[in-house]
C-alpha cells in the first residue's frame, strides 16, 4: 500500500481545481465558519460590483472588481488547499481498491472430508469456513483454524517478502484479498461482505470522511468567534465613519467594498481555510508509513502522548535470544564445549540453536559436518524434558535447562560442578538464559544466550524522554530479568510477569493520573489493553480480536513504528500551532496596510500610519487582498508535508514557534504587500 505521490501531483492538482469550484455550494462553505464568512463577503461585493454598472457613483467598477475577483479566489483557494489533501487520501485509497477482485470461495460442507462448493466471496457469512489452497485468494477477513501456509501480502502492505500464517497464536488472522502462496489454509470467516478491513482501510485513508479531533473542533470555534468580533467591529464602522463625515463636514464615508476587504483581512482566514487540510494531510502522513488510523482523533492523541507501553520481543530486543558466550567447567576447554554444543544443535532449527552454531563457527570455526554414514540420533525439544541434544558414537550430548540437565546427568552418575552452578546464577542475575550442555555424565559448561537490545533503541528512548515522554517495558521475563534489560535499553519503567490483567491495570493508573497512554499489540490478550490505551497500535499480523480493539493497524506489523506515530502525532500539532501563529502574526501585519488606507478620507491624519509607504489607498486595499488570498497557495505544500519536528522540550518548541512563525508570519506581509503594491503601480491596475 505504500505509495509516493508527490505533494503536487499533476493528477491530483487537477481533480482539486474541479473540486474547489465544486466546493462553491453554500452547504459545503457552511461547515467552514471563516470562509463562509468570506463567501458571503464575496456574494456581497459582487452585487456592489453590477450595482456600480446600473448606477455609478463612488468607488470605480474596476476596484470593486478587482476586490471581488480576489475575494473569490481567497475562497477558492481555500477550496483548493482542502482538495488538495483530499486528493492524496483518494489516490491512496485507489491503490487500494486495485487489490479489490472478485473472488470465489470455496466453502467447506464436510471439514474432514475436504468437501467443498464454490459461491461468491460476497455471499459469505461470519461463521462460514472456507479453505483456500496455494495460488488462491484469501476471500474475506478470518482467522486460521487450521493450517499453515505462506501468505503474499503485498497488495496490503507493500512488502514483497511473503509472511507466515498458521492456526493458534499471534499470527492467524488474514486479510480479504491477499494471496496464499505454499500449501493450504482453513479459514473461518469473520467480517461481513463490504465490511472487511481493506473496505474499512479503503474508508479510512479517503480524509474527506474522517472526523474532526476535539483540539481541531476547539480551534474551528476559535476561529469562528473570532471572525464574529471582527464581524461585529467591521459593521460598527459604517456608522461610525458616516457620523464622523457629518460632525466634521469633511472627507468621505468609507465603502462598503473597503469594509469587506478589511474583515476578510483582519479575519484569520490563513488558519482557517488551511485548518481542514491540514488535518487530513496529518493522516496521509500516517497511511504512507503503512499505518492506519481508524479516526483523526487517533492521530492527534498521539501528538499528546506521554506514556508508551513497549512489548520486550520485537520491540526492543531482535525477538529471540542468542548465543553470545562458552563458559566452561573447570577442567574442559571453551572449544570442547563449543564442539558439543554445535553438535546438539544441528538439528535445532530455532533461532536460538542456529545462534549456537553461528557463535562456534565465529569463535572456533566449527562448520556444518557430514553425518550421514555416522548416523547421529537426534533429540528434539520437548517441553516435558526441557532438553534437546543428539546421541553420536555412543555419547549422549545434551543442552538445555539447568535442572533438566542436572537430573539428567544424575541419571547417569554424574553431578553438576559447583563452578558451573556458579556460572548459571550470574548469567541469570545479568538477565540472560543459561543452557547448560553435557556429554554423557559429565557437564561441559554453560551457553549464555542474551536478549539483544536492537542498535540505536536507547538513543530513540532518550529522544523521548527529551519530548516529556514516559517509557515502560511490557515482558512475561521475571523481574530480575527485566530489571537488566531495562537498564541496558534505557527504558523509564518496565512490568514484568505481564498478564492481561496487569496490563490493563497499568493502564488505567496513568490514565487515572491524568496521562496519555499509548500501547502496541498483537495478541487476543493484548486486547483489553488496546481498547483501554488513548493510542492502540494494533499489528496486521496480528488476532482479529487485536485488530478489532486498536485505533491504528500498522500493515508492517513492526511494534517500533509507535515511536514514528508519536513523532507524526506530534508534528500535526506543530503544524497547526505554527500555522496559527503565522495566521495570526500576518493579520497584525495587514493591519498595518489597510487600517490607514481605508480611512484616509476619513481621518487623513491616519496616513502617517501608512509605514509601507503604499501608492495609494486603493493599491493598499487591493495589494493586502490579493495577498491574503496567494499566501494561502504559498502555504499549501507546508501544511501537507507538515513541519519539521525535533524532539525538543516544550519551552524551545514554543520560543522556535514564535521566531520563525510569529515573526515570519510580520515580515512576510510587510514584505508581500508592497511587492504587490509596486507592481499594481507599474502596471496602473490599482
């Protein structure tokens, strides 16, 4: 599903300039308070611009044209920055629907007798069980019963690499139109037609759909009570000039085109026509990193996030254990202890086993040997024994848990040294797992396989404890365990022995502290936590029951992608913040322009406000128009990509906010404005 269209696309330009102008219709104005405002001031200069045609008197048709055309386009533009953000939502979702085919099921009458009969995926019911066999489409969202199979889900996710699917666990639940590539799959249907996740994905990423978030709806009531004081002023000055011409007997009344433009300047139009796209280009954002949000709401929690719940494996360790040093016992050599623990582990196929190997190689350069004509006796892993090993010209080579060993090598007369007794109480005090290894009766030493905290993890950790954020491990390990893992990932906190239970527990305490919660899972047990967690981050990978419970899916199912949620969270409320500002600061700066001009021939002494020196009152009026409505344009591309974040404390954040964005937002128009007035000047437009 990953794309790459750029921000201006010449597709998407083009479907925004048809939409802006259908957008035009007063009932899709009406949702936006400040341009609608602008609207009606629109509707309104247009009649004063065919009224100067019938009856000429006062201000020229030109410069109520001119106001009106500009006024128009201020609108437009508006129109245009929110189709704009929409069309990037609707190009995502047309990649989307190209996965979207007609499929036949074949549904399951008689599951041990494999019979089946082909309907349509959309007569499917919940309930229904279907097998779909290698080079099959999955049909409709479900969990494997039964199975397991190779899953190609790039028409989701974009990765090319297939994924494992397998009944029981953390990683049965499929996606409706992904691809089974090797053997065969059970599935029972769990969604209704057009109600799976890629219709709901589909659904999501189209933003024109999305609801608005508490802060966007408290600053759209903002805005719009500020644009109704504005309103207000603006209306009290007619009269008020018009009895100020009587007393005085001199100068003239101001307009009622100059009113319009004055409101439509001292209104935050900025702010308000960028507010919308603003919002869906945050969840854009979000989608092209393979992250789903189920609202905009989820978005913006992340930005104000303060606690991230982690899982341990996958998250901040690579996932499985590895080898990482021999010790050996008293009177036997590093390499005869490799040596035996590479030969119990040819057969083991799990990560840690192949670790085994890849360390005695590194250190000894032990390599794979041919055993055929000696015909070694393997012994598989069993959680009854907790042991594994193989049986080789008569010697019984075993490796596996302290305590099976140590019974295991009484069995035979031997007993575990005490140097070795030694060795395994402080690799587990470090936090690591001891495998003890044995040759018949005679204990060789131990393995120590460590949890590897992934590169760069407490860097990011630092990052977020520099952001205000707090971060807890969630691990199943004892606490001694997770004690040291904690300590060597710079985690804040962790919670060991993790239940269900514990966890929604936890949650719910900083949350009754008044603190954002954010949490990844896959899990059916991590469910209760993701419906209680402000910011869920479900895995694609993951149960139904998970996927139900979250607010976001992440289709790359990578439990570290919460960090770069918090970081787009946070940057779309930067961006609102610091296109606010500039919103603001730029209307102190039209002031400046307008205020003198129009009431030069009420009051002339208000010219030696006139600080840009401007040509003439109609040429100020017009300039500060015309560049109301161009800044808008200008701060499109800004708004869809977002500004740059650094995980800075809030304090540098608000001083960076007002240098670049406060100030920017008083020079640019100082700046803008008189460039316009030149040319309108040069050009005898104005």
């Amino acid at each position: 599903m990953k794309t790459t269209t750029p921000l201006l696309d010449r597709t998407i330009l083009t479907g925004a300039i048809t939409a802006s102008v259908w957008k035009l219709n007063p009932r899709v104005q009406l949702r936006n308070p400040v341009m609608f405002a602008v609207y009606l001031g629109s509707l309104l200069t247009t009649v004063l611009w065919a009224n100067s045609w019938a009856a000429p008197a006062g201000e020229s048709s030109g410069f109520i044209l001119g106001v009106t055309v500009w006024l128009w386009f201020t609108v437009l533009f508006a129109n245009f920055a929110e189709a704009i953000a929409e069309g990037h939502g609707q190009a995502q979702a047309a990649s989307l629907k190209k996965s979207r085919t007609s499929v036949v099921a074949r549904k399951l009458s008689d599951r041990k007798g494999r019979r089946a009969t082909e309907v349509a995926a959309t007569d499917l019911q919940i309930g229904d069980v279907v097998i779909v066999n290698a080079g099959e489409t999955i049909p409709t969202d479900g969990e494997v019963i039964e199975g397991v199979a190779s899953v190609d889900e790039s028409a989701i996710t974009g990765e090319s690499a297939p994924v494992v699917r397998e009944s029981g666990g953390d990683r049965s639940s499929v996606t409706g139109g992904t691809q089974v590539i090797s053997d065969w799959l059970i599935i029972e249907v769990k969604t209704l037609p057009g109600q799976s996740f890629l219709d709901r994905m589909i659904a999501m990423v189209e933003g024109a759909k999305r609801q608005k978030t508490p802060n966007e709806i408290a600053l759209a009531i903002l805005l719009a009570a500020l644009t109704l004081i504005f309103l207000l002023v603006v209306a009290t000055l007619l009269p008020y000039s018009i009895f100020s011409v009587r007393a005085s007997g001199q100068g003239h009344a101001i307009s009622l085109t100059v009113l319009v433009a004055l409101f439509v300047c001292l209104a935050p139009t900025t702010i308000g026509a960028l507010l919308s796209a603003i919002g869906i280009a945050g969840m854009n954002r979000l989608s092209q990193t393979n992250v789903i949000a189920m609202s905009g709401r989820a978005v913006e929690a992340a930005g104000d996030v303060d606690v991230l719940l982690l899982d341990k494996t996958g998250t901040i360790t690579l996932g499985n254990r590895q080898a990482t040093r021999f010790i050996s016992a008293d009177g036997v050599t590093e390499q005869e202890l490799a040596e035996a623990a590479h030969l119990a582990s040819m057969a083991d196929e799990t990560a840690e086993g192949r670790s085994i190997a890849v360390l005695a190689k590194k250190q000894f350069g032990l390599r794979a040997r041919e055993l055929e004509h000696i015909k070694p006796h393997f012994i598989a892993f069993s959680a009854r024994t907790r042991m594994s090993g193989v049986t080789l010209d008569g010697h019984e080579i075993r490796k596996g848990a302290t305590e099976a060993v140590e019974t295991h090598v009484r069995s035979l007369g031997g007993f575990l040294p005490e140097d070795v007794r030694t060795a395994v109480q402080q690799i587990a005090k470090s936090g690591s797992t001891p495998l003890v290894v044995s040759r018949d009766a005679k204990v060789l030493g131990v393995i120590e396989l460590k949890d590897i905290v992934k590169g760069g993890i407490k860097e990011r950790f630092a990052e977020l404890r520099q952001m205000g954020i707090k971060t807890v491990m969630i691990t199943g390990d004892n606490p001694l365990t997770a004690a040291a893992i904690a300590a060597e990932a710079g985690v804040d906190d962790f919670l060991a022995e993790a239940t269900p239970e514990a966890k929604l527990a936890l949650i719910r305490e900083y949350q009754t502290g008044g603190r954002l919660v954010a949490m990844t899972g896959d899990g059916t047990n991590d469910a209760p936590a993701l419906a209680q967690a402000d910011v869920a981050v479900a895995m694609n990978s993951g149960t139904q029951a998970a996927k139900e419970a979250g607010n976001m899916v992440d289709l790359d199912s990578n439990p570290t992608k919460l960090i770069e949620i918090v970081n787009i969270g946070k940057q779309l409320l930067m961006t609102r913040g610091s296109l606010t500002t500039f919103s603001i600061a730029n209307d102190v700066a039209k002031y400046f322009a307008i205020l003198p001009a129009a009431f030069a021939t009420t009051y002339p002494a208000l010219k030696a406000l006139d600080l840009m020196r401007l040509s003439s009152p109609s040429s100020a009026i017009l300039s500060a128009v015309i560049f109301n409505a161009v800044i808008i344009i200008a701060l499109i591309p800004l708004a869809l990509k977002g500004v740059a974040y650094r995980p800075v404390g809030a304090a540098q954040l608000l001083r960076n906010n007002l240098l670049i964005y406060g100030l920017g937002g008083l020079v640019v128009p100082f700046i803008g404005i008189k460039m316009i007035d030149l040319l309108l000047s040069a050009t005898g437009l104005a």
